[in-house]
C-alpha cells in the first residue's frame, strides 16, 4: 500500500497529501538541511495536522541531511540523559 501512494513520486509522494486519511499518532524527523525532500514538506505536513487536529511529534534537525538523522537522534537522546 506505501509502495502505491509513494512510489509514483511527486505530489503523490508527499505525505501532506495523505494526512486526512492519517488515523494514529505521528512522528515526523526532518533533517532541515535535506536537498532531497525539501524541509518545506514537512513544515507543510506539521501544519496540515495541526489543521485537522491530528496528534503529531514533530521533531525537525538542524544541520541534518536525507541521511545520518538515526545518529542525530540518537545523540540528541545521550545528551538528554546526561543532563
């Protein structure tokens, strides 16, 4: 079912676009300096959920590209329990 909605590209692949059929909790991790997904769709999804009133962790990481957001997470997470 993923394959079908996102594996066409474009607007299609843009979960904004399927927000209205989002029926559970979200967390969305965007890496602000992607060049591949540009950082605006996730913007655009936070605040389409937060339209339709639907639960979402938005979680955006600064100097963080398509890739390596796992090890920014998971420094963010050690420095949390060091403090």
């Amino acid at each position: 079912m993923l394959r079908y909605h996102f594996g066409r590209g474009g607007r299609h692949a843009s979960t904004t676009y399927q927000a209205g059929s989002i029926q559970v909790p979200v967390q969305r991790v965007h890496g602000m300096a992607d060049t591949r997904v540009d950082p605006e769709q996730a913007i655009r999804m936070k605040l389409v959920m937060e339209v339709l009133g639907n639960e979402l962790d938005w979680i955006p990481l600064k100097h963080v590209g398509h890739g390596g957001w796992v090890e920014a997470v998971e420094a963010q997470l050690q420095g949390a329990r060091a403090s």
